[in-house]
C-alpha cells in the first residue's frame, strides 16, 4: 500500500519566513517568498505543515519545468498517473488538462480527484500554463467543516457508512466520513463526481442523502475561489478538500498540467 510520508511539523521561525495570506474563512492561503524548485528540506517541511493547516495553497510566478513540477512532488510521495486520461509528452506523471469544450468537460462538478481508486490521490500539484482572456476559476470546499457542521444525528449515521465510488472502470468502497493521516481529523468524504452510492444500497435509494451531503459541503461559506494567472501552482490535499473547475470561457485556449501524489487507503 502506497503511504505518503510525514512531515515534521515546521519550526514556527522557518514558517513565518514565508509571506502568508488566508484567503477565506474557512481554507486555503497564499504563501509567498517560495521557490518551489529551489525549496530546501527546512522550507519544505513548513510548507507541508502550512497545507496540513490551510488545505489549499496558493503560489504565484512558479513556472515550474516538467522536471522540477515532478521533483516537488515526489517529496510527498510516489507520483500518480491517471487511468484514463494522457499526460504531458514524455511525462506520463503530469495529467494534461486542455479545453475541448464545455460538453466535454468533465471537470464542472465538485468532486475529489479520481476516488474511484481504492488508494486514491493525496495531493494534487496544479499549474496554469496557458489561461483564456477571462473566466476559469477554480473552487475548493471545505470537508473537515463540512463534516464538523453536520449534526450529532446525522455524523452517528453517517460514521459507519461506506460508499461506492466509480468511474473509468474502476469502482473502490470508502468511508463516508475519513480520518485525516496527517492532522487525525474527521472529513466528509463522498462527492459528486464519482460517489454512486452507499454500500448496500440502491443508486435510487443513495442519490437523495448523497446529493444532500454534497450541496452541504459546498457552501459558499466552506469554499475559497482561485482566479488564475500564468504560472501559479495551486495545491491541495484530496482528503479533506473537492474542487470544481468552472468553464465559462468558451472556446477559448486553457492548459493546465497537474502532478497527483497517490495516497491511502482511506481509513476511518
């Protein structure tokens, strides 16, 4: 089983020597004054524990080669290819995202990248390479809130759960609710792009507490929104965050080229 390494949690001096801006209430923050290809053991370590805490980080005027994006982020791990989509030329590592149109687009829902694996991605290293005029945010959603906000009745039910996740093929069964490895704590974990159904249950029967659970944990209040440039690097952990990838840009030109750490097997 693929496990992503620990890391130390950063000495409050080291951390602090970035420039760190939250960008909502609830996740996600701009870290500034990082290389990531210049990053040493002592900057990666804060850097980790800054994504342990604010889920999603963003950093601007990276530019990272195919090389140095791989590089970075096989420091949390072994790399994941993806099963049913290409990657970069000579880089299978590197998921390539282009417009192909929005009835194309598979991306324009919240989800978590590819649970259908039964030891889905961790992290996910996205870069911008080239960006249309206007238009192509992405937003990420809070899951360790959304499942703190949930009621006593309904965390006691849904606790023992597991759900169906599938899609390219692939079907694995996880926990409705996961622990983080990292930080210990408790996540919502089903989501609208590949969650099916709950474990012994009918598509039929699932769909409304699902499509429940799924419009919860997508508040606009759990959420941060990116508006992209060319070169910024967005990174997020799949264990306690979804996303979704707005298409309201036509047809205009928009590549992104994303390296995914594998993970584990989500546990209790």
């Amino acid at each position: 089983m693929s496990q992503v390494r620990e890391h130390p949690t950063a000495a409050p001096d080291r951390a602090a020597a970035f420039g760190v801006t939250p960008l909502s209430g609830t996740l996600g923050a701009e870290v500034r004054d990082v290389r990531l290809d210049e990053l040493d053991d002592a900057g990666f370590a804060a850097l980790s524990a800054l994504l342990w805490e604010h889920q999603v980080l963003v950093l601007r005027d990276q530019h990272l080669t195919p090389g140095a994006h791989k590089a970075f982020g096989q420091r949390f791990g072994e790399l994941h290819s993806h099963p049913a989509a290409p990657g970069v030329d000579g880089h299978p590592e590197i998921l390539l995202l282009v417009n192909r149109g929005k009835p194309a687009n598979i991306t324009e829902v919240w989800h978590s990248d590819v649970s259908c694996e039964p030891e889905p991605p961790s992290i996910s290293i996205l870069q911008a390479k080239q960006l249309p005029a206007a238009g192509g945010d992405t937003m990420w959603a809070d899951q360790y809130e959304a499942y703190d906000r949930l009621s006593d009745g309904m965390k006691a039910m849904l606790e023992p759960l597991d759900a169906v996740h599938a899609a390219f093929g692939l079907e694995s069964v996880h926990p409705v609710v996961r622990s983080h490895p990292m930080t210990g704590r408790k996540a919502l974990y089903v989501n609208g792009g590949f969650t099916q159904r709950f474990d012994h249950m009918t598509v039929a029967e699932s769909r409304p507490l699902l499509d429940h659970l799924v419009q919860h944990a997508s508040q606009p209040d759990l959420t941060v929104r990116h508006r992209w440039n060319e070169g910024d690097v967005v990174m997020w952990d799949n264990r306690c965050v979804m996303h979704y990838a707005i298409h309201d840009y036509g047809d205009d030109p928009r590549e992104m080229h994303r390296v995914t750490v594998r993970g584990e097997r989500p546990t209790r």
